[in-house]
C-alpha cells in the first residue's frame, strides 16, 4: 500500500514481500477452512501472548488487522457510521468502531473473517481494549478471556508483576483448554517459543536496516509486512520471510538500491499508527519531499526477544504503550541516533487516547534530546473523518522546510 | 427546618471551597495528600497521619493543560492538570494518582513534568481482581504507595492504624449509604444539596465528615415528608456537580432518588471486611467492587445493575451523564441503552463537561424528559 | 376560543393562534428570535393579521430557546413536546420526526397518539446543524436559499467527510483548490449534514411515517440526502418551521380544557 497506483506489478514469487503477503493472505484463508472445519475461532488483541494458543494449536485473528485493512481499503467510514447508529460515540477508537460494527454487519467486502467463538483479550496497547472486547463478548454471548498487563509506572517490571501476569497466564491456559478442547504441551511450547524467537530476531533485524544512509526501504513497508509480525509470529514461515527480508535489505545496501523510490533527502521518524483511510495521500505528501521514513516504534511493537517464561511476560509487559513516559522516550531516542533521523512527524491520533495523551510532552524531550524539529497533525487510524488533508501537507512542508534550513540548503 | 437549611449550607460551603479546605488543614500542619480518581486507597493514606484530600477536577477554562493533553482527553483530566499548574494544590505533599483507564495513565505520565512541585505516586491496580494472584498484585500497588508516602513524608506505615482507618473508612461508606436512602424521599434534598454532600466528603477528614452526616440525618428524620409529587431519576455516569445542570435537575421538578456516578455513590458500594491483616481487608474490597466503567466485568453488570436500582427506588427513568471523551463510559452506554429498551425504561443521554458554557441543549433535553415522563 | 403557541428560536420567531384547539386562524414568521423583541413583534403580527385582541387569548405557551424569556406566556414546553404535537396534527400518520435547527438537530419519535416516546439531540459537535450550512455557506459566498437547486444539479457530489467544523472548512477550500465545482461541494456538504443526523436517527430507531421540519428542512438538497442514508420517504412540509407553535397552540388549548 506503500506504492504508488502504477500498472499492476507482481512481485517476484521468491522474493520476502511476495512471500509475507502470501502469509498474510493465507491467514485469511486457513481462518475460513478452520471454520470450516468446525474448529473454533477466536478473536484476538493484537499484542496478547501468542504464545499460548500457538501451543494449544487455537486458529484465531485480529480485529486490529482487520480493521486496519478495511480502513486502507476505504470501508472505515462506513463501518464507523454503523457503530455510531448503534449508539457507540465517534470518540471511541475506530478500530473498535469497524470491529463492533463488522460483528453485526457479518460480510463486507474490504476484508472478511470468521466471527468468533470466544475472545482473547489483552490490555498491554490500552484500557480501551477492554471496554471494546467487554462489549463483543456480551454482543455475541460468547467467552472472553482477559490477560491484564497494566501499564507500568516504573522503567523496570517488577517481580510482583512478573507473578500477576504468570497467575493469568496459567488461568488462560486452563480456561481455553476447557472451552476447545485442546491440550497444553510443555514441549509445544517450548517449541513455539524458539520460532517466535527466530520471528522476533528476524523482524527486528530486517527492520534494523532502516539505519543505513540511505535507507534500504521505504518505512511505510514496516507498516505493511507488520500484520504478518502480528498474526504469524509463531510461525516457521514467518521466521523465514523475515529472514529473507533482512537478506534482501543487506543486498540493497551492498547494490545501493531501496523500496524508497525517490532520492532520499531526509530522514524522519513517523510516531504513531498509520493514517490507514489516507494512508496514499500521507505517504505521498512525503515521498515527493524525498522525506523517508526510518523510524518507528513498531519495529520494537512486535519484537519479543527472551529467554525463559518469565522473560516472555517481560516482554509482553514492555510494549511500547505499557511503559511510561521514561522509557518510551528512551527507546525512541535510541532509535532516533541510531537511524540518524532529522525530524520527528507525530500523529495524533484521535482513536488513541493512550497513544497521543502524552505524546506532547514526550516528544518535546526527544526533539530536545536529539536536536531535532517536530511536528504534529490531527489524524485518525481508521476513521477518515478526522483528517485533513491541508492541515497534514502544511505541517510536513513546515517541517521540510526546517529541516532544509538545518542542513544548510537554502 | 432551619437547623437542617444551616447543616446543608456547610455541606454546600465545604463543596464549593476546596481550596479554602487545604488552607485550613496545612493551617493545622497537617501534611495532605491529593487523591485523583478513581478508588485511590485513602484508607492507607488515611492511617499513615496524612489527609487523603480528594480532586475530580473542576469547571474550569482549559489553558495551560493544553500544552500536555490534546483536545480529545476528558475534562477532568485537563482541569486536575489545569489545577496542579495554577498551584491549586501547592502545600500538599504528593498526588495518588491511579491508572484505572488510559487518560489516567496519561495523567500520571504528564504530572511529573507539569506540576514537578508535587510528587507523582502511582496506584497500579489489577483488572483480574478477584484471583488470588490478584490481590497480591493489589496489595504490592498498596505497598508500592506506602514506600513512596514514607519517603516523601516522613510517615510511616503500620497494619494495626489501617484497621483504625478502615473503620472509620466503612462507617462514612455507611453514612453516605444512609443519607442517599433517606434522601430520596425528601423534596426538600435538591439535586444541588444531594452533590454537595457527596462532593465535599473529598475535602474532609472523613470521621468529621461522617459527623457531618449523622447530623444531616437527624435533622431530616424530624422533618416531616412533604407530600410533592416528583421525577423520580437515577443518574448514572462519572460526574454530574455542573452548578447549571443541577439548577436544571431541580427546575424541572426532578429528585434523583439513587445514583450511579463514580463521584458520588460507586465510592460508597463496598467496604472492607475482615481479613487476615489490614491490607488484606482492603485488597478484599477492591476484589470485590464492581459496576464500575473502570472495572472489568465481561457480563457488563453495570446495566443490570441500573435496572434494578430503578426498580428498588421506583424510579421513572435515568439520566446518563456522558464524560465527554470518557470512553469507558461511551463503551457502557451501549449496553445500558439496550437493557433500557428491553425493559421499557426511559433514557436520557446527556453530554457533561468541565468546560461548558452553553447549558441550553441540556436544559431543553431534561425539559423534554421530564415532560415526556411526566 | 382562542389559544397562542409561539416559538422563540435562535433566528427566528414564530407564532399560530387556534381557535377551539382545531382551526388555525393566522400564523406569523418574524426574522428576529432570542434576545431580540422579535417574539412581542411576532404575536402583535399575528394578532393583527387575525383582528383579534390581546384579552381575547385564552392562554399562551411558549417554546424554543426563548421560551423562558417571553413574559406574556401563561406557560412554557420544549420544542420537541410542542413539534411532536404539531407535527401529529398536521398529520397523524408520523412517527418520527427529523428536526435540524440553528444550534441543534434532533430525532423525535411519537406514539399513534402524538406523544413523545423517545428523543436525541446531536452532540457537542456542530456538524449536522444549520449552524454547519452557515459556516459553509459564508466561505462559498452561496445564499442558504440556493442549496437546493445547486445540489439538485449535480450528480457529482463532493466527498466532504470530515466531522469537524474546522477540518471541513478546510476541505471544502481544498476541494475549490483542486477545481471541483460549486455545485458538487454544495452537493456533499449536504450529504455530510445528512450522514451526521442519519447516524443520530438510526440511534432512536426510525419509524415511517418520517417527517422532516426546522429550518433545515427547507433545504430540498438536504432532504433528498436523508432519504438517501436513511432509505426511506421524508414528508415536508412549506409550514414545517410553524409545527414547534402550532404545538405549543395546541397545548394552550388542552391546558384551558384541563382547567375547565
């Protein structure tokens, strides 16, 4: 979606992007032969512990992914508008809007799914998470299983939290056993959790890339190839396309070629998720600046590097929106100087409260940090309506023009 | 009738003067401790010496919170930072502030840097509540309070004083209980009275509150019931003190005879019980609250709950006092409104803020309502 | 018998003086409303017009913002109590009612009998309200009066989606930017106006007969964008703007017969 509207183009079958789209479309698929099948479905947050039902062998997916499709796809509005008949305010996250409304609209053409036979919930991205999946449940009359990772005030996860989230962790299993059917097997686990491992290492290198100058990819393919990070994590596939990804960028580097199809003339960091339903206009507004994106916080979203089982929960309670302000600001201070980018662009993003409430302050202190311009715009991850296009063009140019200005060109 | 008219005044006199209320306190050296919403421990605060002095922000000009929050965060937040900035709070010691919904944590993320001259403490609830996993984690979110309290203050912590708090802590709960059990049936209980005594519970030490209390009742106990047919409404949301609207409440011949706002009645629900050691009774309540936006229920018990407080008072409908921006609150909504038109029970949505100017829609909607039921 | 009902909005006052709860005798229409003495000018307009005097009234209740303000009622009630009786009498078969006025839109559901069973007002937000056609129509320099036939001209309406006053001032200054024609964006700001207060009435639930009135109403191109989100025929009518007082009128006349 990164692209532009050119003559239909067909990747080379081999190659990692031709490979995570075949992943990404065969999650689809295999969901409706489970269905099929009578297996059950469950539904899924996006940052819940994959671990536990890629051991138990569940079929499950992710509203998350799927109302980010329908947005791209230009079906949020309509989605949104459904809710909002329904009673549902338009303050509440658009992806819980599309999501609510897909359960009882059922078919829709920007992307179909399965409805669910019971609910995996996890609050480690937001609360608002839990109000959303409260309601699906009650909705469809269905099981809801809740892993509650709070957010952390503190830089470093305590024991006490470690022993909270294992006590759920454990409950999870046992209840989900009871309601598939299915049977934990320690071996199982152990298993996925070197794939996921092997998934989480490969994404994050591939991603790691983005620090060469130039970069050998367009960021906004982070974006793309995440839904893959997110619905196959546990998957030797996945594994491999990620790997291979990390190869292709490796070649790039030695052969001075990019996925950025435009001379690179700055470097910036896009903080939040993207503007799905304008996500053409944004990309564009930015590619035509020679602006490429080279960092992101996503990379770090869906990279679960650990050892042992208390340190997967670690990891599940260090996502970028369970940690405070400290630490979130020094891991994107980290990647800043590492990518050595030039400008922070920030969306504030009407359906994340979490996400954009102290967003102000924090990237205040990381332009400060690194010395570099930020700007901000008014947006919306899935709901079309509250964007504008004029606001966006006039920060990005203002924010070109800053970073013009630093370099010496005019 | 005079002594009861005198004993409302000084509920309606402490609501409406928080700031005067901590002058008097830091008069008497006594080191306060701010409490945000929503279900900060007091009780532990309490024990330590320190006066847990409440804070739902206020209706206030959002200017200087702009810089932290962006327009779509509630007003409470906005204005608590709005207050923090100004210095409303300057003199207290440290502010609790819980993490029970995403503005929350935001807020405590904001203090540090808006208002540096008050500590931030942070209260970590667990959601899975009522586990034993669970209260342990709730327990090490009270501790995690106690060691900050004690290095920021001096104080120190012991079981055997929280049993004293909890106690005085469970009479209020009663206190409160009582009065909104009798309340309901005295015209003479506007709208406006019946927030003031809820409100002003947070700028007051709460033994002397519920003296305050037991006074209201025995006044009200010899007045004579007069017999005036009202409205009968259950409000429900996260706060409705908006002067206006309660002007508005009472113009349209409503008595709100129970509620269901986290400011008023959600705080008053539960107490504690007995339990092996002191914070164990406390953990044992949080575990045991429920009904709340705030607080996991997959079986949403919220809405039923409301029903029934309808049937229990005879209500003719409920007024939802929608925060704006609270999503938690807009998720409920939903559901509250599906059981309603089930069970033939009228609605009215309004929309609060702290930084309304305009209450005509509002008054028109109550008018329609009151009308309608009338 | 003689009963007033008049209607003091935020632009406009309106006045029906019925006789014997059932005959409309005169209707007045004044282009001054709240804070103004358009509501005393309004009622000395209609009594004028129907040769009747001021002592000869029954009783008189006001609605509308102004309704507090207005010391010659007897009485007052909301405009959604007092549209849903006019609207009923006007015709019986209506059973929601679509009201966009200046400061607010509303959704009114009524029983057979014309009583009020269910009602919502928009939000906080100015989208979906008269107010919204005003800003609009001041950045296009377009008379309000000319929406409907701009927008009937076309069948290219504008894609206006923002909900936000601001952000869709700016897009309608894009979409002029870019080159789409008057017409079309006038064509979508109506439609934006209709998906705002469609999404309010799918949350009362809407019921035919439907019946749209305020002064939004007469804008024909917003009407056929209505019925377009909403799949159903919207009944208008040139005296929708006089429903809030005839209601008001009729309520007079019960008050007298309840007092009797």
């Amino acid at each position: 979606m990164g692209e532009e509207a050119k003559p239909k183009y067909i990747p080379d079958p081999n190659s990692a992007k031709a490979k995570l789209g075949k992943i990404a479309k065969e999650h689809y698929d295999n969901l409706w032969i489970a269905k099929e099948k009578g297996e059950m479905i469950g539904w899924c947050a996006s940052n819940f512990p994959q671990e536990i039902f890629q051991t138990l062998g569940l079929t499950v997916c992710y509203p998350e992914n799927q109302a980010a499709a329908i947005a791209a796809r230009g079906g949020g509005g309509r989605l949104c508008e459904v809710a909002e008949g329904e009673g549902y305010s338009n303050d509440i996250c658009a992806y819980a809007r599309i999501s609510i409304a897909y359960s009882q609209v059922k078919d829709i053409e920007e992307q179909n799914m399965p409805q669910p036979d019971y609910l995996l919930c996890c609050n480690n991205i937001c609360n608002c998470m839990i109000k959303w999946y409260e309601n699906l449940a009650k909705e469809l009359n269905i099981p809801m299983i809740l892993i509650d990772i709070p957010f952390n005030p503190d830089y470093k996860v305590s024991k006490e939290e470690i022993a909270y989230v294992k006590g759920q962790f454990l409950d999870a299993i046992r209840q989900l056993e009871e309601i598939t059917g299915k049977k934990w097997s320690d071996e199982k686990f152990e298993e996925i959790m070197k794939i996921s491992n092997r998934t989480s290492k490969a994404w994050l290198e591939a991603t790691s890339f983005c620090k060469y100058n130039p970069s050998p990819l367009n960021g906004f393919d982070l974006m793309n190839h995440m839904a893959v990070a997110v619905c196959a994590r546990g998957t030797v596939e996945a594994a491999e396309a990620f790997e291979l990804l990390a190869k292709e960028y490796e070649e790039s580097v030695k052969n001075g070629t990019s996925t950025f199809r435009a001379e690179e003339k700055h470097r910036i960091m896009f903080e939040g998720i993207a503007c799905w339903p304008h996500l053409r206009f944004t990309a564009t507004e930015l590619k035509s600046r020679g602006i490429n994106l080279v960092a992101t916080i996503y990379a770090d979203a869906f990279g679960f590097i650990y050892d042992d089982f208390d340190g997967l929960i670690e990891a599940y309670c260090n996502v970028p929106n369970a940690i405070n302000l400290e630490h979130a600001r020094d891991k994107r201070t980290a990647i800043v100087k590492n990518n050595k980018v030039e400008g922070l662009l920030v969306h504030v993003n009407r359906s994340c409260k979490l996400w954009s409430g102290f967003m102000y302050e924090m990237s205040r202190q990381i332009a400060e940090e690194c010395n570099v311009p930020l700007s901000t715009f008014d947006g919306d991850q899935a709901d079309p309506r509250n964007f504008s296009e004029a606001q966006y063009e006039t920060r990005v140019q203002a924010l070109t023009e800053i970073m013009e200005a630093n370099k010496g060109v005019r | 009738m005079a002594a009861l008219q005198d004993i409302l005044q000084e509920f309606h006199r402490i609501a409406a003067s928080p700031q005067e209320q901590m002058k008097h306190y830091l008069a008497q050296n006594k080191k306060i401790v701010v409490c945000s919403p929503v279900y900060t421990p007091e009780e532990v605060i309490h024990s330590m010496g320190l006066l847990p002095f409440g804070t739902w922000g206020t209706d206030m000009e959002i200017k200087e919170a702009k810089a932290y929050f962006p327009a779509f965060i509630c007003s409470v937040m906005q204005s608590i930072l709005e207050l923090g900035i100004k210095g409303a709070f300057d003199g207290a010691s440290a502010i609790v502030i819980p993490s029970l919904c995403d503005s929350l944590k935001c807020l405590g993320q904001n203090w540090k840097y808006a208002v540096p001259g008050i500590e931030f403490v942070p209260m970590t609830y667990p959601q899975n509540r009522n586990t034993t996993y669970g209260k342990e984690f709730t327990k090490a979110g009270y501790q995690r309070v106690i060691a900050d309290l004690e290095r920021i203050t001096g104080e120190t912590f012991e079981d055997e004083k929280l049993h004293k708090s909890i106690e005085i802590y469970n009479a209020h709960n009663q206190a409160m209980r009582e009065f909104s059990e009798y309340a309901k049936n005295y015209s003479v209980i506007t709208a406006a009275d019946r927030n003031a005594v809820f409100k002003s519970a947070f700028f007051l030490e709460k033994s002397e509150h519920t003296a305050l209390i037991n006074q209201l009742l025995e006044a009200l106990k010899e007045t004579e019931l007069a017999d005036v047919k009202k409205i009968r409404i259950v409000t429900s949301g996260i706060l409705a003190d908006a002067k206006e609207l309660l002007a508005i409440l009472n113009d349209n011949n409503i008595q709100v005879v129970a509620d269901d706002i986290a400011q008023e009645s959600r705080q008053y629900r539960v107490d504690c019980p007995i339990a092996a050691t002191a914070l164990d009774r406390l953990a044992e309540k949080f575990a045991t609250m429920n009904n709340c936006s705030v607080l996991y229920d997959v079986n949403k018990g919220r809405a039923s709950y409301l029903t029934e407080l309808v049937q229990e008072n005879k209500a003719d409908g409920i007024i939802y006092a929608l925060t704006k921006f609270c999503d938690p609150e807009e998720f409920d909504y939903v559901v509250v409104k599906k059981i309603c038109e089930e069970k033939e029970i009228p609605l009215l949505l309004i929309e609060v803020d702290r930084q309304m100017v305009n209450y005509e829609q509002v008054r028109t909607a109550v008018q329609t309502f009151s009308e309608m039921l009338g | 018998m003689y009963t007033l009902g008049i209607d003091i909005g935020s632009t406009t006052s309106k006045c029906v003086l019925l006789e014997d709860g059932n005959k409309i005798i005169a209707t007045s229409l004044v282009v001054a409303g709240i804070g103004t003495n358009g509501g005393i000018k309004c009622m000395n307009e209609v009594l004028e017009n129907a040769k009747v005097k001021r002592e000869e009234i029954a009783y008189i209740i006001a609605t509308g913002y102004g309704r507090k303000n207005f010391s010659e009622a007897n009485g007052e009630l909301s405009e959604l109590s007092c549209h849903a009786k006019g609207v009923h009498f006007a015709d019986p078969e209506v059973r929601t009612i679509i009201d966009i006025g200046g400061q607010d839109a509303k959704v009114i559901r009524l029983n057979s009998k014309g009583i009020l069973e269910n009602f919502l007002m928009n939000d906080k937000c100015a989208a979906g309200t008269g107010r919204f056609l005003d800003v609009m129509a001041t950045i296009l320099q377009v008379p309000i009066a000319e929406f409907e036939t701009q927008a009937r001209s076309t069948k290219e309406p504008a894609k206006i989606s923002s909900t936000c006053t601001v952000f869709a001032e700016s897009e309608v200054i894009s979409q002029l930017a870019n080159g789409s024609k008057v017409e079309c964006v006038i064509a979508g700001i109506c439609n934006s106006v209709a998906s705002r207060v469609a999404g309010l009435a799918k949350r009362v639930g809407v019921k035919e007969e439907v019946f749209m009135s305020g002064g939004v109403a007469r804008n024909g191109g917003v009407r056929d964008a209505l019925e377009r989100e909403l799949q159903v025929s919207i009944k208008y009518s040139e005296h929708s703007q006089l429903m809030g007082a005839l209601g008001a009128a009729l309520f007079a006349y019960e008050k007298i017969g309840a007092a009797e």
